[in-house]
C-alpha cells in the first residue's frame, strides 16, 4: 500500500459497472438518470454526519461537479471524472471493511449531492450538471491503472509551469506521479498572487525570532520544478511544504522580499502540484487534446483500463 495523504486537491474555487444513461425522454429540462450500479460509496456528510450510500457513477457526477467548474473544456471534465472514479476505486479496495465510509471533503474528494449542486448554481445547474454528467458518462467505467493495478490520482488546481515529484512534496516516490511541463496556465491571471506579513505575523507563524528593522537573513533551494525545497531563515530551516502549509499559500513556489518590515510572499500557481493540474488539463482540452492524452501526460506510464478487468475483485462484492 502506498502512503500518500488522502486529501486529493485544494480548490480555488474533489461491480458490476452500472448502466447509467441520460434519459432522451424531452422535458423543458434536459432530464438526466442514472441508474444503479451494483458498487456503492457510503458518503458521510460532514455537516449531519448522515451517511448517503450512492452508485458509483453518480458518485462520480457529483464530485466533478464539485471538483472542477462545469464550464471548463468536456475533455477536461472527462479526465477529472476518471481520475475521481480511479481515486474512488483504489481507496475502495485498500479497504478490508466493505462497509468503507469516505468523506465529502478534501479530506478525500469533494462531494455535493444534486439538491446541494441546484443550491449552488441556481438557474444555472440543469446545462451545468447535464454537460457533468455527459462528459462521466462518456468515460463510464473507466480508470487509470499502473502496472495493472489502479493508482492514486492526485490532482490539485494550477501548476507553476511543472508539475512536482511525488517524492518532493510526500517523501514518498510514485513512478506514475512525476514532475512534467504544464505551460497552459501561466497566463491565467491567479497564477500569481502576493501574501504580505508583518514581521511580528510572520515570526510568530514560523516560530522564528525577527526584529522589527532588522533584515532576516534568507536562502532557498529549489527542486527541478521550481519549488522551494528548503528555505533558510535566521538559521532556522523549513522545507517548502512547511512553510506553505504554516503561512496558508497557495502554493509552494514562493519568492520572498523584505521591506522595511514587511516580508511580500509571491506565489506561483495552486495546490500541492503532484498529479494533475485542472487548469493545465483544461488548458490541453482547449488545445484540442483528448482527455487521454491529458492522464497520459499528467500521469506516467499509465495505462486506462475498465474498472470490470483492473479491479475484479471490487466488481464481485
């Protein structure tokens, strides 16, 4: 078993296959069912702590909807649906109590359900969920495997330009998890942000003595993908995660100036960077890339398999 944290993404803004199907039946709404597959996931809802058991594939549904905005590009939409259905899958069969319940947060995938979904998008939810639903559907049953067993698709929101090897970020090596280029959001315009912390916030978050007119004496290194691996302040050292994790960037990129007595944090894309990044598959899909030359190029080595031969013994419960 792997040991990689369970929490997939942080958003800026998650058997027997079942037939799950959009009814062609015309309404004045798009009318979308799905049927019931023999798999289930038992959701525990971290508001009520009621546990909602749903199909598979309408499980799927609704943590891309939850996961990724509805209007990025439909091939885009189709890798995060096998990704989230690869993650469901893997964490499904680690499990030896086949009652597994997961949770609806990032803890592991981001899940609403249809009445929470309509809440949230208000008159905009039937075009939204249907091109959702349309794009799951088109990849029913599938997931991504590596040497013929599934993987864990870690995704995350926006790459700094690269992705990062699971071992920088983790401690922990995955040969399908591997840093690659993801030049497609670098003209988005959050790939940068600014964090500024007085000297006082920023030694009191980092446990490190600073004084006010005085200049703290700084160093970094950086992995190949650009991210901070160490950074050296006042003699205390932090690794890049630490440091992102302490002071709630967005990412682990970060360049540092000390003004007076104001340190300005810059960042460089969003999240954790190991795996997929949204809006570099999104970025692909509108480059004309199908959705699986997206998990090729996010995930190494891999191959897409239905969940009938990668997982047999999940489909037989």
């Amino acid at each position: 078993m792997i040991v990689l944290p369970t929490f997939i993404v942080k958003l800026p803004f998650g058997d027997q296959v079942g037939s799950a199907v959009i009814s062609e039946e015309k309404t004045e709404e798009t009318v979308t069912e799905v049927k019931e597959d023999s798999l289930e996931v038992s959701v525990q809802r971290a508001d009520t702590e009621e546990v909602e058991k749903v199909p598979l594939e309408q499980y799927v549904i609704s943590v891309v909807a939850s996961e990724m905005p509805a209007d990025f590009a439909e091939e885009a939409l189709k890798a995060q649906a096998v990704a989230a259905r690869t993650y469901i899958v893997n964490h499904l069969q680690q499990q030896d109590n086949e009652e597994t319940v997961i949770t609806d947060t990032t803890e592991h995938q981001v899940y609403k359900n249809e009445t929470e979904l309509k809440e949230q998008w208000g008159e905009e939810f039937q075009w939204k969920y249907d091109k959702v639903t349309s794009a799951v559907l088109a990849t029913e049953g599938e997931i991504i495997t590596y040497d013929d067993t599934p993987i864990t698709p870690t995704f995350f929101s926006m790459s700094n330009g690269y992705t990062e090897d699971a071992e920088n970020y983790w401690g922990n090596e995955q040969p399908y998890l591997k840093s690659v280029e993801s030049k497609w959001e670098e003209s988005h315009p959050d790939f940068l942000e600014q964090t500024i912390f007085t000297v006082h916030e920023l030694s009191e978050k980092l446990g490190v003595p600073l004084q006010a007119g005085e200049q703290a004496a700084l160093s970094i290194s950086r992995t190949n993908s650009q991210r901070v691996a160490q950074l050296n302040m006042n003699e205390t050292t932090f690794s890049g995660k630490e440091v992102r994790e302490k002071l709630g960037l967005r990412s682990n990129d970060f360049s540092i100036k000390q003004q007076n007595d104001h340190f300005i944090f810059t960042t460089k894309g969003y999240g954790h960077g190991v795996g997929m990044s949204q809006h570099g598959a999104n970025g692909m899909a509108e480059a004309g890339q199908s959705y699986d030359e997206i998990l090729h190029h996010y995930y190494q080595g891999i191959e897409i398999d239905p969940l009938q031969e990668a997982a047999p013994t999940l489909v037989s419960k």
